[in-house]
C-alpha cells in the first residue's frame, strides 16, 4: 500500500503564488495532495493551474499583503503558508519586509504548523541594495513572528519560462553585436523544479527543516559572459560581446525605462553564488540540476529556422 505524502490534505497559502516560480511551486504541491488557496493581487493570472488540480483542489484568492484584514482572511483553516513575493518595484520594504512578518504573525495566530519563506542568497540588512536589505528584513520578521519558519535563499532562478534566461535569449536573437554588463561576475543558476521541490520538502517536514536557513544553488558557477556565449551557441549563432566597463554598465541601469534597475545591477556585479556558511540542496535530499541539462532544448525556438536548423553551420 503506497504511504500517502504528509501534505496529502492539507490545505497550503502560496502568497505571490501566481509568479514564475508560485507556477511550479503549485504543480510541485498539488501533485502530493495538499490543497491549494494561491494568492496575489491578480489571482487570474494563475488559472492555467486548474486543469491540474482535482475538484476542490485548488482555491485562487485575491489578496494584498500589505493589508491587515486580507491577510488575516487569507490564513484562515491553513495548515501551512509558502511566501514567494518578491519585486524590485515599489515599496520594497514594506512588501518584502514588513509584510513577509506580518504573514508570518497571523499565520502563527491562524494555527498553521509550517511556514516557508522565500528569499534571495542576496540578502543583507548592510546592502546598499533596497532588494537585498528587504529580502534581509522580511527574513528577520517572519522568524521572530514564526521561529520554526524555514527560509530558502535560492540564486537566480532559471527555467523555460523565466525572465533572465529569456531576456539575453532574445537580445542574442536580434543583434550581431552585445554588450555584457558584470562579465566576470559568477552566478549560480538555480533550476526552478529543484527550488519548487525544496520548497515541498520543508514544508512536508517542519521538525526537520523549520528554524533553519538553506541557500540553494545549483551544481555549477558561470560568469555573465560564460552564459551569454553558451546561449549562443545553442541557438547557432556567432555574436561578438563587448565586455562593459562597471562605470558604463552603472550609468546605464541608472537610466529610467532599460531593462535592468539599479537593484538589478548592483545584485549583479557582485555576483550571486552560496556562502557555504548555510547547508544547501544536500541537507534536503535533492540534486540540482545544472543549466546544460535544458538549453540546447529550449533555445531551439530562438534558432533562425527553429527545429529545422542546421547545427553544423553557425548562423
């Protein structure tokens, strides 16, 4: 007789749940039973979820976590909560600190046994980046408001689907010619499943991972240019790369309507890899799996004649 998962039943709140990362998070949980209510202030963006849920399974609600009474009726009859909200527009603080503890607190009041926070491995109270410091504040408030909270600081995350991986795919695509901000600055790119998988693993286990920190990296470091040219190379193109002076790169991401904050930027040039002063994707059973796994997969949609282009010739 198959042993039944211990989420099977419970009913789970994913806040920022209708995001890149809310998509797998759900999938990962509705597949071992638990019962999902999937949160944010535009819950139809998550509709695409219920053709994989049973009936009853599955719950979308509108909420603002910066307000009091939505989250107080948010928390009502869960089990456990799976915070995923992250921006870098608006009032960071208060939408990734102060809010993230106010969860946390009705959360415990609401009676739920497990609460999941996820961060960022950028996270610090001393950055000079208003992402870093919220993430950092927002990790604070949920332990003193939830002590056996877990917290995830995942690297950047990556996935078919996602908007770093895609970007630069897009760029390489249409110009023969790019810069390459922070070029030597070593980042280690998280598959999206693993990230939705621990996520699943700590909330299925409190005793074991609830208090503790885990940054959660994936298998390989790889500079910004090491990426560029290796996207390129799976959409068969030769494309030349100007490695960019900081000085230039900063008074870009300075300018209003680029693709890249001043956030963004400075997260980016100091590089994004685990400290190893946290236990990571070991001390929860689970393998990360690196980004040559996928690529040659999913650039093939960005080649110059898609499926049927040749690999011998570089475009």
């Amino acid at each position: 007789m198959a042993q039944t998962h211990p989420l099977n039943g419970k009913l789970v709140l994913v806040t920022g749940g209708t995001g890149f990362l809310g998509n797998y998070v759900a999938q990962a949980l509705l597949e071992c039973g638990a019962r999902l209510r999937v949160a944010g202030r535009h819950p139809e963006k998550a509709r695409d979820l219920k053709p994989l849920a049973n009936l009853g399974q599955l719950q979308l609600a509108r909420v603002d976590l910066t307000n009091e009474r939505s989250v107080e009726a948010a928390v009502q009859g869960v089990d456990a909560v799976v915070n995923l909200v992250g921006s870098f527009e608006g009032d960071l603080m208060k939408l990734m600190g102060e809010s993230a503890g106010m969860l946390a607190e009705k959360a415990k009041a609401a009676g739920a046994s497990a609460f999941v926070q996820v961060s960022a491995i950028a996270a610090d109270l001393e950055s000079e980046a208003d992402y870093s410091r919220a993430k950092a504040l927002g990790e604070k408030l949920v332990l003193e408001a939830f002590p056996k909270a877990t917290i995830l600081r995942p690297s950047i995350i990556f996935g078919k689907d996602d908007n770093f991986l895609n970007m630069f795919a897009g760029l390489i695509r249409t110009f023969p010619v790019l810069p390459v901000f922070a070029p030597e600055a070593k980042l280690q790119l998280v598959y999206v499943d693993d990230v939705a998988e621990a996520v699943r693993v700590a909330l299925a286990d409190p005793k074991a991972h609830g208090g503790k920190t885990y940054e959660l990296g994936g298998p390989e470091q790889v500079s910004m240019m090491e990426i560029n040219e290796r996207i390129a190379e799976a959409q068969g193109r030769k494309r030349t790369f100007l490695p960019m002076p900081d000085a230039a790169s900063g008074a870009f991401a300075a300018l209003p309507g680029t693709p890249m904050s001043s956030d963004q930027w400075t997260l980016l040039k100091q590089g994004n890899v685990v400290s190893g002063e946290y236990p990571g994707f070991d001390k929860l059973g689970i393998e990360p799996r690196p980004l040559g796994l996928f690529l040659e997969k999913w650039m093939v949609r960005y080649r110059k004649h898609g499926r049927f282009t040749g690999r011998v010739k570089m475009a």
